[in-house]
C-alpha cells in the first residue's frame, strides 16, 4: 500500500511497486494541462520511465510507450500530446537547443523529461519537478515539488489518489 511519507509544500510518498509508480502517473496525466512541463529525476533504473508509461496511459495514450534514449524525443497522441524527453546521452543545456528538443508544439502538450538536470531551470522555468529513488527491491520513493501555483494541483492529485493506488495498479495489470 502507498505511503504519504511528508505533507508540505512538496509531497514525498513511497510506491510499493511499478504498477503503483504506473498508477501514480496515470492520477498526474488526469491533471495535466497544456502546456505542462514534468522534470523526472532519478538514478538508472529508478523508475522514470514506469511513471511516464502510466502518464501516457492517463491521458489515453495507445503506443508502447519506452525509453527514448537513443532517439532523445518520442511523441504520443492522447488527450494531449506527450512529449517524452531523455536528455541523459545529452553534455548540457547547449545540446538540448542544438538539437532541436525544444520547440512551440510543446506548448499545446505536456513535456516529460527524464534527467532534467541536463536542461538548465533558465531555459525551463516553472516545470514540476519529480525525484524517485529506490527504496527497496519494488519500493520507490517519490519526491515532487511544485515551482508554482500551478502545478500545487498535481500534488493534490498524488494525495488523493495514494490510498487508491494499489487498487488502480491492480486493475491496470494485464
């Protein structure tokens, strides 16, 4: 069952498997609005890429959703277009520009991106920002924190969904 391990400003909360990281994403993406920009950070194997399958699932996104480490940047059609970004292959903010990773179509979607640190805040104010680390065999920690007003309704969504996630992950399985 999901924890909320700290209520603030910012949300900290344990998921107890990848299909509760899944179902988490998918209670963020039922908030989402154009233009929203997701920060996702995490060691290699974290669990990034499960919360951005279950975000693509939220907003009714079909497609396999995976990785994009080596093409950098996939496109998803759901409610909204899902932008998903591993900027991880990427030295810094100058690559990111250089290759053409940010561009006016984002604004009529939601962008994830994974290993944001390589993305400078200047360049990308006002994002929600998104820690999980690994805190057992299927454990995640999840810490998220918004830069605004705007993205506090995200947080409310995570708090209200936490006691429903195991439900959901359970209903989501195969």
């Amino acid at each position: 069952m999901t924890t909320i391990v700290r209520l603030s400003p910012d949300l900290e909360l344990q998921t107890e498997s990848s299909a509760e990281t899944r179902a988490l994403g998918a209670a963020l993406a039922g908030v989402a609005m154009a233009g929203d920009r997701i920060g996702l950070r995490g060691e290699l194997g974290a669990g990034k890429t499960q919360l951005a399958k279950g975000f693509a699932a939220g907003l009714g996104v079909r497609d396999t959703v995976n990785s994009p480490s080596f093409t950098l940047m996939a496109e998803y059609q759901g409610r909204l277009p899902l932008f998903h970004l591993d900027l991880y292959r990427l030295a810094g903010a100058d690559d990111v520009v250089a290759g053409g990773l940010l561009d006016e179509r984002q604004g009529e979607g939601v962008t994830l991106i994974e290993w944001p640190e390589r993305l400078s805040s200047i360049l990308d104010p006002g994002r929600l920002e998104i820690e999980i680390s690994i805190a057992g065999p299927d454990q995640r920690l999840v810490r998220m924190r918004a830069a605004g007003a705007m993205q506090n309704r995200f947080l409310d969504a995570a708090r209200e969904a936490a006691p429903d996630f195991a439900r959901m992950a359970a209903s989501s399985r195969p």
